[in-house]
C-alpha cells in the first residue's frame, strides 16, 4: 500500500492523525504554516484536567511522528485544492505543488481576537490579557500589572466571543469555562492574597473531572462566581480596571474595581481553513467550521470524497477529544482506498 | 345652447369634487392648532402664497424633484400632471375664442371637439388643433410610461413599485382610460368631418377609413366623460387624494407649520399627501440591503390612511431618515413615524365606504403608563464647577478608544474641562424616546440637565450623535451643545490644538443623527481634512448610508443589521482607504465587525495626530470626578 497522504496543519490532530496513518501503513506528508509543530499546545502551560504540563502531550506527539514514513513541511501554507480524478493536487502560498491520494484537514481554531469586543478595552487598556496571555505568565511563573505590581482583584470574563449573536458566534467554545476554573486556581495557588472573580453566564462543566474541579474551586480556593455578563470596562486614573456588570443571582446591578481582567477568548474557524473551505469547495456550517458528511457517524468525513477531517476544523473538543477525532480518521481513510479499489 | 346627456357623469364627478375639496379644506383648518391656524392665516396674505405658488409650480406640476434624480419616472409625472394642466388650460381658452360664447361650462371646454367638430380646419385655427393634439400626445407618452412602469418598474429606473389596493386599481384604470378615450372620441370625430391636427387628424382618417366613424365617436364621449367622472368619484377614496392635498400641504407648509410630535391636522395632511411613488422604498436599505420590503414609509403612511394597526410598521425603522430626503413631497416622514410609536399599538379601524369620504381624524391617543418613572435612587454627585463637561455617553463606554482620546484631546488644549459620565452616568434619554416612551426619557432628561446645571458649564461637548440630537433638540438648557467634532474644529481653527499630518487614506461615514438628523456635516470633514487624505464616496452628506445598528430599529435581528453593516462598509471601503473614519461610536462598533478595514472614530485619528510638546507642555489635570475611587456598591 503506497498512497499518500498530506495531512495539512501539525497541531494535536494533524501529528496523532499522520502518526496513525503512518502506523497504518500510508506514506504521510504532514503540512505546517509555522516552523514548528504542536499548534496551539505550546501556548498553554500546564493542562486541564489534570494539570499536566502540555510540554509532556508534545513529547508523546512528537515522538509518534518522528519516524520514516512521515515527512514534515513546515513554514509552508497550502492554499488550494483541487481534485483532479481522484488524485488531488494541491498548491502551497510559497508557490511549491505536491499530490496526494488523500488529504486530512487538521486546520484547527484561531482565538477569538478580544480586540472584537471593544467594551472589554484588550489592547486599550494594559491590564486586560486573554487567557492565552495568562498562559504565557504562568510559564514565567510570575503574575504581574504592567507597572510590576501583583495584582490585588483579578475577574476572568467568560464567553468573550462565544454564546454572542453580536459578533457572530452563536455557539459555545466548550473549554472556556473549565480552562477559566484552572486558571482561577492556579492564580490562587501562585497569588495566595489575591481575590478571583469569574463572570459567567452558566457554567459548562461537561467534561471528566470539570466539575469536580469546579467544586474545589469554590470549597478550597474560594474563587467567586457571579453570573452575569460584563457590559464595560474603564480605567480609572490609577490605571485601575473598573467594571460594570449585573449580578443576575443578586438581581441587581455592579460596579467593581480590578487590577486584572483576564478574557476567556473563544475558538473561531482558523483562518486557513476559511481559505481552503473557499478554494477547494468544502462546505461550512452556520458557525463557519467545516460542516461534516453526518453529525453521528460522519463526522471525519467531507463533502469531498477522499478529505478528511481531523479535530477542532470541525467544532471546539479539548485535547482529549481531538486525539480521539484524529485517530477515528484513520479507520474512515482506511475504508475510502478499501471502497475504491 | 349646446348639450348632450353624456357630459352628466363628468359633470357629477367635476361638481363632486369641487365642493368636495372645500368641505376637506375647511375641515383639516379647524383641526388645525390655534397657532398653526394663525400661521396659516398670515401665510396666505404673505409672502407664504407666492412660494406656494411657486412651488406647486414647480413640484406639483413640473416635478423638478423627481425629474432630477429620476428622469424618466419624472417625465412621467410631469407629463401626465402638467400636460393635463396645459390641456385644461389652453381648452379652457380654446372654448373662450371658438366656441359658442364667452365664459363657458367647463364641459364644453373638455368636450370642445364633440361641439364643434367643424372646427380647426384653416389658419390659426389649425395652428391651435396642432398645439393641443402636441398636448394630448404628451400626455399619452407619460402614460404609456405609466402603464409599462405598473408591468415592470425597471424601466422607470426603479427597483420596486408600490402595491395596490382594489379601490386603488378602479381608480388607476379610469385613470388610465381618459386619454386614450379622449384621444379616440377626437380622432374619431376629426375623422368623420375631415378635421384635427397631426395625431387626432391621421389617426381620424385612418379610422374612418375602414370604420363608421360618425356612430363610433360617441360611445368613445361616453366612455371620456364617463372615465373622468368615475376618477374624480373615486379620488378622495384613493391614493390619488393626494393630488389636491399636496396643494394644501405646499401651502402650509410655506406657512411654516411642521410636524413637531403631536399628532394633529397638518400630519393627517402630509399622510395624505403621499403620491406612493415609491422612493422612498428605493433609498430603503432595509429595502436593498436587508430585504425587508413592508415597513416603507409609503406603507406606513397607507396603513395609517386605511387605519390599520401600524405598530410593527412604525417600529421597524432604522429612523435613518434617508426616506426624508429623497421624497419628493417632503413629507416629514420620520416625525410622523415617532408619532405612531408613540402611541403603541392602536386598534384597527374598519369604516363603512361611505365614512371614508370624511374619516374621522387621524387622532391618536398617547399610551397610558403605570406609577411614575424616577431615578432617585441613583446617587447624585456635586459635579465640579468647570467651563466645558464631556459626556461621553453610554456608547462610548462601550468604545473606550474614543473616550481615551477625548480626555487625550482635552488635556492637549488645556480646556479647563470635567468628565460628567467617567464612572458611567445617566442615559441621555434618546434610546427611550425613539422607542416611544417619552415621560420616561423626560426622567432621564431632567436627572442629567440638574448635573449639567450645577456645574456651570457653558459648554457640553458629547462624542456621541445620538446624546447630541437629544441634548440639542429636548433638554432646555442654557449651554451651547457641542459635537466632539465640532469642537475639536473649533480647537483647531483657534490654535489650542497642534496636529501632524498623517499619511493615511481616510473616507469618512457621516453617522444618520449627526447628519440628516442634526445637520452636522462639514465640521467632522475639516477636523480630517486637516489631520489625513479625505476621499470621497458616492454617499456623500444627506445621501450617506446607515451602518445598520441604529438604536431605532427594535424589530430587525442581528443577521439583518449584520448584513446592512456589510453593504454599508462594502459601499464605503470601495476605494481601500487605510481608515473608514466616523463619529459615531454605534457606527464605529458596527462598522468594525463588519470589514476587515480598520474603522476609527475621529477623535481616535486626532489624539495619534497630536504633536509631542503638545503633550508635554499641558500636563493632564485629570478632572476632580476621575479622581474619585469607585468601589463596590
Ligand atoms: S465553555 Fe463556558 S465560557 Fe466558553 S463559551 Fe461555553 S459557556 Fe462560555
Ligand atoms: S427612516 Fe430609513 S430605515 Fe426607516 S423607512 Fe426611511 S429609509 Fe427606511
Ligand atoms: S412617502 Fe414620499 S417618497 Fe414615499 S411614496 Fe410617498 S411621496 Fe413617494
């Protein structure tokens, strides 16, 4: 079995999803626009549930594509794709060409760029971070103010840019809430004297051990919970963060002042992936992911006979998920060459 | 003296409509407020009737309005309407020279062929039969553009036509039937005694050629005066009622009576004074953009007519005020729409046909509220005393770029300024109003003008169009309201604001209640032109577009408004400006989600164009009330 295979994007499901193929036997080509490998997983320092450090998740995914059968092309940016009699041919923005029996998208989410939501004040005001950025922090192990102080009241903005019909985004990015829960945690165990406040709209605690993490946020670490959404910030002249927001459980309205305000970005169709939808023809559903053959049993699989889908092109999952979703692939391409031939 | 019996249903109708137009005359004046009936009273021995004159001239005949944004659906108004006035007119003369005596019956004049058929056959008499066949033929032209435009309103250059009712469409149809009637009734009279001109002449013999024309012609005199007696029967019913009220409308109007926000006489007379030509559904971006093809004023202003219940019309409304402009009547379209919501929903009216001649009035009973509104239990700071108070509004809370520049700005010019709403404030009051809900906004309105007063200003500066229209229009205050816009102009033309000039291509989107609803244009365009490259767009002033999240519309969804902040930043970015400038922080938040060009406010573009020593030379002096801690309460 010599086919080929380009899986286009190394993020979590692109490596598990070309490292099966490969243990399947399939020559794969694995396609990445940065330098490096790994996507997303080496923004994040330290993982929910379980708090595992992502670097030991990209070991394990390095080490599955680190073999002969796999060749990775990163720096390179697939633009089109076009199937030419079952064989498809497809073009990179550097201007190189390769072709493939089959092809696995695995473009992945972009973060919701906070900037959107102007009232939040991301990129106004200095001490407004998403929670990539906190991400960044805690690799750093320091949690500072711009000015270098440590901030006293830190509130976490859940749905920023998710659940908003304003913006466009009707659905829910399924991980905010937990990675707002750890993050709140993990602010506590570093800032003992700092208060957290979450602002959420309902928490969404789905997954294995969420809610359980959930609990131990509010028993152990005394992390507060109001519901209601954050209508505007401003800054105060001592660069303090002031906040409106209604407390729909109290019933009334709030004003609060912050040191921090961390936004619980959502994920959105990656921006590849929105030119590849274009230029090959995959079709994409009402929140602009890849719109899979069928939501039960389908879900690897395209409008294109012979693409694939591989994980968060196609909806928000955690990690967990798109390893799982990346290996399902590998039976659904299995079947397709078995089917043709 | 000369007679026939078919000239009875012209006369009926002619006679009908006559008293019938002073009857309504007499009624709308004594519906008129006292003061309006003064205005009008002085109007009609001043300078008010010669502009009417004019103007009727001018509007109701020619069709200046249309013939200038429209050329063929103008020529078609004004060849049926002044072509028929022309037709009238020199008949009317036509009859004094040749006919019978002196002073005739209008009849005779409008069947002057049937009673004289012998004549125009040499010399100046010919000459005359040529004017008025050049005439009728004229006005045919008109109505074969009318009848194609009812088919198929492509070819008048437009996009969407109004739709009929049945009484409407009788009426259309003998509408449609007078000339053509008249013009075989005289072709075939001319034909039979070898008269008539260029049209009724060669069509005459034409006919006569092959037909028996003597006994043809007078069921086609039937038929003319039948048709223009069912017209004239039918007018107060239909929509072509509009045709003697515009008259009392430009004459009214020239009195300097307007809308204002009661309901009353002079309303009812713009609601029917609407010829339903449907531009105002052409410059609809609800229409063009959002598909929504009901709420139109033309529809608005038909279901008030037909006393429908027009609530979901009234409400679902960007109040952009594009509809405004391009009427060709000038109704005042959007004060009558706050009208109607302000009246909530009303009961539909069903009236007998008879009562429609003389409907009741267009009345509307103002809705009643439960308890009083109040504010106080909000706190109420001592404002400090200063010369000039920013509002920033609640919009611009949710743009803090725009405030950030201001205070930039403010602190730049060393204007001894205090910022009323930094730690939030009180909602100017106009989302309220243009939801209908007046007392309750002259709350808000009274919580804030006590704040302003106190603190002495004598000026209020406001970033936000929306606040600047309310502040202007409805609270009484002694302080000159002032656009940040157009202070920061002010700032600038007086030397206490230095700027660089940016290299950047900026267009600039005129936000609807700075522009058509304040009158605000130019200041907003100078600030820029000193500070980066203006371009130009095809939506210029009066003719600029809506962003689509108008506070106005409560009706629409997300996905429509989205679609029309897509046109609109489609339309404005053709020329890939680096900066789709505006004034407005609505504008500028809809805009921003809705193309991928940067879109800022002009206060934004003038803080990043202010020089360094500028900055450094007035070192802030933050206004007391930013000095405040807010805490928890
Ligand atoms: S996971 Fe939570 S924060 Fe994220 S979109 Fe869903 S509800 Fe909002
Ligand atoms: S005000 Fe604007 S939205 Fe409303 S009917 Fe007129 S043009 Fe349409
Ligand atoms: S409201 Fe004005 S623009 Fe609209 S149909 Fe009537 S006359 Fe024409």
């Amino acid at each position: 079995m010599n086919k080929h295979i380009v899986v286009i994007g190394a993020g979590v499901a692109g490596m598990e999803a070309a490292g099966q193929l490969s243990n399947a036997g399939f020559n794969v080509s694995l396609v990445e626009k940065d330098e490096n490998t790994g996507g997303h997983l080496n923004g994040w320092y330290k993982l929910f549930p379980d708090r595992r450090r992502s670097s030991e998740v990209k070991d394990y995914l390095d080490k599955l594509i680190n073999k002969d059968g796999i060749k990775v092309i990163s720096g390179t940016t697939i633009e089109k794709l076009v199937n030419i009699n079952g064989i498809f041919s497809l073009e990179t923005r550097e201007g190189t060409e390769m072709t493939a029996d089959a092809v696995v998208v695995a473009t992945g989410f972009d973060l919701f760029k906070s900037s959107r939501k102007e009232e939040y004040g991301y990129g106004i005001y200095d001490n407004v971070i998403t929670s990539s950025d906190l991400e960044e922090m805690f690799r750093k192990d320091k949690i500072v103010l711009v000015d270098g102080r440590v901030p006293e009241n830190v509130g976490i903005v859940h749905c920023v840019g998710s659940r908003d019909e304003k913006v466009g985004n009707l659905y829910c990015s399924k991980l905010c809430c937990i990675t707002a829960v750890k993050q709140a945690i993990e602010i506590r165990e570093l800032l003992p004297e700092t208060r957290v406040f979450c602002f959420y709209m309902d928490m969404r605690m789905g997954g294995a051990h969420y809610e359980e993490i959930y609990r131990e946020a509010q028993e152990e670490w005394g992390i507060n919970f109001i519901r209601g959404k954050v209508s505007e910030v401003s800054e105060s002249i001592r660069k303090k963060l002031i906040i409106k927001a209604e407390d729909t459980l109290a019933g009334r309205p709030l004003k609060m002042e912050l040191d921090m305000l961390v936004l619980m970005a959502g994920m959105e169709m990656s921006e590849g992936g929105r030119i590849l939808a274009k230029s090959a023809g995959l079709e994409t559903g009402e929140n602009r992911f890849f719109a899979s053959a069928d939501n039960h049993f389908g879900s690897n699989i395209s409008n294109i006979p012979g693409v694939f889908y591989a994980g968060t092109c196609t909806a928000p999952m955690n990690i967990t998920e798109t390893i799982s979703h990346a290996r399902a692939t590998v039976s659904d391409v299995l079947n397709y060459f078995k089917n043709r031939s | 003296m000369q007679f026939d019996p078919f000239v009875i249903p012209f006369n009926i109708g002619l006679y009908f409509i006559l008293i019938y137009a002073v009857v309504r005359s007499v009624r709308w004046f004594s519906n008129l407020s006292r003061p309006d009936k003064l205005r009008l009273q002085r109007g009609f021995f001043g300078r008010a009737f010669g502009q009417s004159l004019k103007e009727i001239f001018m509007e109701s005949l020619i069709h200046r309005k249309i013939l200038k944004s429209n050329f063929r659906l103008g020529f078609m108004h004004m060849s049926l309407a002044f072509g028929w006035f022309l037709l009238i007119l020199f008949g009317t003369i036509e009859a004094d020279i040749f006919g019978e005596k002196h002073l005739n019956a209008p009849y005779k004049a409008i069947f002057f062929k049937f009673f004289n058929p012998d004549h125009g056959r040499a010399g100046f008499e010919a000459a005359y039969s040529f004017w008025m066949d050049l005439l009728l033929a004229f006005i045919l032209s008109g109505l074969l553009i009318a009848v194609i435009k009812r088919f198929s309103s492509k070819v008048v250059g437009m996009k969407k036509t109004t739709r009929l009712r049945v009484l409407d469409k009788v009426a259309l149809t003998s509408l449609w039937l007078i000339f053509p009637s008249r013009l075989l009734a005289e072709s075939f009279t001319s034909g039979a005694y070898g008269t008539g001109s260029f049209l009724t002449g060669f069509l005459g013999s034409l006919l006569a050629s092959f037909l028996p024309a003597q006994q043809m012609a007078y069921p086609f005199w039937w038929l003319y005066s039948l048709s223009l007696g069912t017209f004239f029967i039918l007018l107060p019913l239909t929509r072509y009622m509009h045709i003697p009220t515009e008259l009392f409308l430009i004459f009214a109007r020239n009195s300097g009576i307007t809308t204002g926000d009661q309901p009353g006489a002079f309303t009812e007379i713009q609601t029917y004074s609407c010829s339903s030509c449907g531009m105002c559904i052409d410059a609809c971006q609800l229409n063009f953009s959002a598909g929504i093809t009901n709420i139109q004023s033309a529809y608005l202003l038909k279901g008030i007519r037909n006393n429908e219940n027009v609530s979901d019309i009234a409400f679902n409304c960007l109040m952009c005020g594009r509809c405004d402009q391009v009427c060709p009547v000038g109704i005042e379209l959007t004060p009558i729409r706050m009208i109607r919501r302000r009246a909530g929903e009303t009961e539909p009216v069903q009236t007998s046909i008879w009562k429609k001649y003389l409907p009741d009035r267009l009345d509307i009973m103002p809705v009643k509220t439960n308890g009083k509104t109040s504010y106080s239990f909000l706190p109420v700071e001592e404002p400090a005393k200063t010369d000039v108070l920013y509002f920033a509004g609640c919009m611009t809370h949710l743009t803090p770029a725009i405030g950030n520049s201001m205070v930039r700005i403010f602190d730049a010019s060393g204007v001894n300024y205090s910022f009323m709403d930094a730690g939030g404030g009180v909602c100017c009051g106009r989302p309220l109003m243009l939801s209908g809900q007046d007392r309750e906004a002259r709350e808000l309105i009274n919580f804030n003008s006590q704040l302003i007063w106190k603190s002495g200003a004598h000026t209020l500066v406001t970033s936000c169009p929306i606040c600047y229209k309310v502040f202007k229009e409805s609270y009484y205050l002694d302080v000159e309201v002032l656009h940040h816009t157009q202070f920061i102009n002010m700032l600038i033309e007086e030397g206490s604001l230095k700027l660089n000039f940016l290299r950047k291509k900026v267009v600039y989107h005129t936000p609807c209640d700075l522009g058509r609803g304040s009158g605000v244009y130019d200041e907003p365009k100078e600030v820029l032109k000193h500070v980066v490259r203006l371009q130009n767009t095809n939506f210029e002033n009066e003719k600029s577009l809506c962003c689509g999240g108008s506070l106005g519309n409560i009706k629409i969804s997300y996905q429509e408004k989205n679609k029309i902040a897509r046109d609109t930043a489609a339309e404005l970015t053709r020329e890939n400006p680096d900066i789709l400038a505006t004034s407005c922080p609505l504008c500028k938040k809809i805009l921003a989600g809705a193309t991928e060009t940067k879109v800022a406010d002009i206060a934004e573009i003038v803080a990043e164009a202010i020089t360094v020593p500028m900055l450094k030379k007035n070192t802030p002096k933050p206004a007391s009330c930013l000095r405040k801690n807010v805490i928890v309460y």
